[in-house]
C-alpha cells in the first residue's frame, strides 16, 4: 500500500521547509522529500542557501570583513593589533560549523512538527502521486491530496568553461578553498560573483571579474550601481564589462581564460577561477512525462499568481517558478502556499520584495528604480542623503554610500528606495513596511527617528524629495 499524506513537499530549502512547517502547524500531515548530501556525505536539509549559499557566503563575508577591519580600520581607533594574519582552515571550519547549526536546526523543526523527512529523490507523477528514490533501500509510490514541488535551482554552467575540481569552481567551490589565491578569475558581475569576490579580495587575493553585459549591475538603481562599481574598485576589484569568456584552459595549477572585449581577444591567468553566471531551475528528474506541469520557454515551471501549476492540487514555488530567486521570497510563497492548501486567503506583494547584496558597503533596494519609473512612464521625484553627512555613520568610519528615494510626483506614494551604504541590509526594512503600508514621502518626513542613527539618512532622504533636508545644501524648500 501506498504512503498516503496531505502534502508531499520536494525539496527541503527555504520554501519547501517552510512550506512544511506552515502545513504541519495548520495540522496537515506532511512529508518532505530532500536528497541533498553535504560534502561529508550526511543528509542536510537548508536547500543550497544553508549548505553553499546565503549562509556560508555571509559567514566567510564577516571573516574577511573582521580580517580587513583588523589591518586597515583600528588603527584609526587608537587600536593597534600588530602582524595580523589569515587562517583560512580556521575560518572554512567556522564557515562549516555556521551551517551545521543552521541545517541541524531545520531538522529539529521538523521533527518537532511530527513531519516525516525523507532522505532521496522525488518525482511527481500523474495524480499527484510521487516516486520517492531512497538514497538506500527501494523505491516507493507516495499519494497525497497536494504536492508542492520546491526544488530549487543549480548553477548555469558555461560549456566551454567545464569546472575542475579545486581549479575551476562553482559557488560552492568558492567557499571551500584551503588558501588565498594570488590571482582570482570570476566570471560574473552578479550578486554571487561580487560577494564571493569581495571575500577573497580581502583576504589579499588580486580578483578580476569578467562581465559579458556592457553594464555593470543592470537590476539596480543606476546612481546606486556606478557607486557601488566604485566602491568594489577602490577595494581592487577590477571589474572588466563587455567581457565575453570563451574558453578556458588548465596549465599545472593555473587556468587560462579566454575572453573578448572592445579590443578583441584577450587572456587572463589566475590561480583560481569562480563560475558564477547565475543560476537556473532544477528540474531534473523532477517531472514525469505524464505528470501534466509544464515549464516555459526559460525552464521555470509555469504558475499563476498563486504558485498553482497546470495540475489541480500541485503548487510549485521558489526558484522554480518566475520572480527573483531569493530565499525570502521562496519562504513566503512555501507559507502562502500551506495557507491556501488549509483554506485561507492569503497574498504576496511581489512588488514590495527587497533584494540585498552583501559586499561592503551593503546594497539593497525595494520597489521601483528611477529608470523602471521612467520607462513606465511614472510621474515620478527623487531625493538622495549621503552617509557621509550622518553622524552616526562618521563615528563609526562608515561613510560611503547613500540612500535614494522614488516616488510618485502626483500622489507622494514612495515608488522605490535604494540603499548603499553600512547595514543597507537591516536599514531596507524599514523602506519595506513603508511600500507595503502603501506609505508616502510626507509620512516618513514627519515621522521622528532615532538621533544619531543610520536611519536618519532614509529620513533625510525623503526630506530631500521635497527639498527640506535638514543637513544638506544642495536643493531649497520651494
């Protein structure tokens, strides 16, 4: 007899978990299928953001950071440390340890929420029943009344840049290397590609990154892109644009690059070369024939606006399905999901959905960027504040960077904000509930904020729409 369930879950990241969790708690019965196996081949649940994402990456960002602040940043502060040196076995094992908790963590909720974890592979059938794959023992048909395939996403691998391990790596590569190269290659300016390159850069290695666009961050504000361009510059990043690779080759312990640019073929030698072009949905072995989704022209699996396929009763969300591939947004769709399933009305505004990149200075933005404004033909105003003229960010040596605000000419709704800047990150939260409360420029104007605070300057900045910023010059009340 077939093992029958509410829900069958397949994939155990940061939607499918949640998803999970939010149908155990409404009181489904509930099984989650994962077949990821960490590199010390145990079972993990987390998705790719625990194991080799969003985690890792941050915990090897703030060792860096901490290395870096260290060298150049105390001294200022009458702090003197001396010969400070990098231990990179100590901080891949911190790194690994960081993950550990955080997996180790999700299996604890999930068996504190009675669901059955399932260590394998599954693949939906017709009738929303699914083959579960043990990674031991046979294989076996499960039934359920709903299915929320949640699988996640893979790296996009470039044909003719074929990774070799230690020399040629993938973003999970990245985060396990024993030492500093001296030279680095990262093929992509992406989120991925910047924040790795930001970790081994420093730690002292000589990091070039190869653009095949002619822009450089294209989803971000660009007054906020060219700044962060010149920030990651000044932190030697050399960021090469209109960069196309096309081919590489491993001599000894380095790797060629091939490339072309504005003037014709060229060749880059690094010790180490990072492939991070983005990513793509991971459907393999997903789908029977049969099983009635469908996927569109990309390989997203198709969905309406509530993550519902083609098949009554079967739900895709997260990476698999349209919209930015981010961990927050996967969790809050897994949720909406589990409430639909138990009967309740629930939404996501998927244009209040912030995005963040954790180099230094952070960058992060929600809603609408000057030029989206602008090419929907928006009546639109802008305002922008420096950190460089708050005072919590000149005590802290935190100067770069500045908040810009989009909003709405005819009725003050704030549009957009973009942040770079110290803990951009925690500082977009605000600008959420803003958006999401459908908020205008004169609320948070006359709102009173923390003094000295970093937020000041998102409080400054919507002053600044209007021309009444207190503590800058350049524009006058009209």
């Amino acid at each position: 007899m077939p093992k029958v369930f509410d829900v069958v879950v397949i994939g155990g990241g940061p939607g499918g978990y949640a998803a999970a969790i939010k149908c155990a708690q409404l009181g489904l019965k509930v099984a989650c299928i994962e077949k990821y196996i960490n590199k010390n081949g145990k079972p993990a649940l987390g998705g790719t953001c625990a194991n080799v994402g969003c985690i890792p990456s941050k915990a090897l960002l703030d060792s860096s950071w901490k290395y870096h602040e260290a060298r150049e940043a105390l001294a200022v502060h009458g702090i003197t440390t001396g010969d400070v040196k990098i231990d990179v076995k100590t901080m891949v094992e911190r790194k690994d340890t960081v993950v550990k908790k955080q997996t180790d963590g999700v299996a604890m909720l999930l068996q504190m929420n009675g669901i059955t974890w399932l260590q394998g592979e599954g693949k939906l059938l017709a009738g929303k029943r699914v083959e579960f794959s043990p990674h031991e023992g046979e294989n076996e048909t499960l039934e359920a009344t709903y299915v929320i395939l949640a699988s996640g996403s893979s790296p996009i691998k470039i044909p003719v840049v074929p990774l070799v391990d230690g020399l040629v790596v993938d973003n999970a590569g990245a985060l396990d290397f024993t030492e500093v190269p001296k030279r680095l290659g990262v093929i992509g300016a992406g989120i991925i590609g910047l924040e790795l390159g930001s970790v081994w850069a420093r730690l002292g290695a000589q990091v070039t990154v190869l653009e095949a666009q002619d822009t450089f961050l294209p989803i971000v504000d660009r007054q906020v892109s060219r700044e962060t361009f010149k920030q990651l510059t000044k932190q030697n990043l050399d960021i090469k644009l209109s960069a196309r690779v096309t081919g590489s080759t491993v001599k000894g312990n380095e790797v060629e690059v091939a490339y072309t640019d504005a003037n014709g073929e060229q060749k880059l030698t690094v010790d180490k070369l990072i492939v991070a072009v983005g990513r793509r949905p991971y459907t393999e072995g997903l789908l029977a024939v049969d099983s009635g989704v469908t996927l569109d022209e990309r390989g997203f699996i198709f969905v309406n606006g509530q993550c519902r396929t083609d098949v009554p009763g079967v739900y895709a969300i997260g990476d698999l399905v349209r919209g930015p591939a981010l961990a927050h947004k996967a969790t809050e769709e897994g949720v909406m999901v589990a409430e639909m399933i138990a009967g309740h009305t629930i939404h996501i505004n998927y244009d209040c959905i912030p995005s963040v990149i954790y180099t230094h200075p952070e960058v992060a933005w929600v809603g609408l960027s000057e030029e989206q404004a602008k090419a929907r033909g928006e009546e639109y105003k802008t305002g922008s504040f420096s950190f460089a003229a708050n005072g919590r960010a000149v005590a802290a040596n935190e100067t770069a960077g500045f908040v810009k605000v989009v909003a709405d000419k005819r009725t003050d709704r704030i549009l957009g904000v973009h942040i770079i800047g110290p803990q951009a990150s925690e500082l977009i939260m605000q600008a959420v509930i803003a958006i999401e409360f459908c908020g205008s420029v004169e609320d948070l104007q006359l709102m009173v904020f923390a003094h000295p605070g970093l937020s000041e300057v998102l409080h400054e900045a919507m002053l600044d729409v209007d021309g009444k910023a207190i503590h800058s010059a350049k524009k006058k009340r009209k």
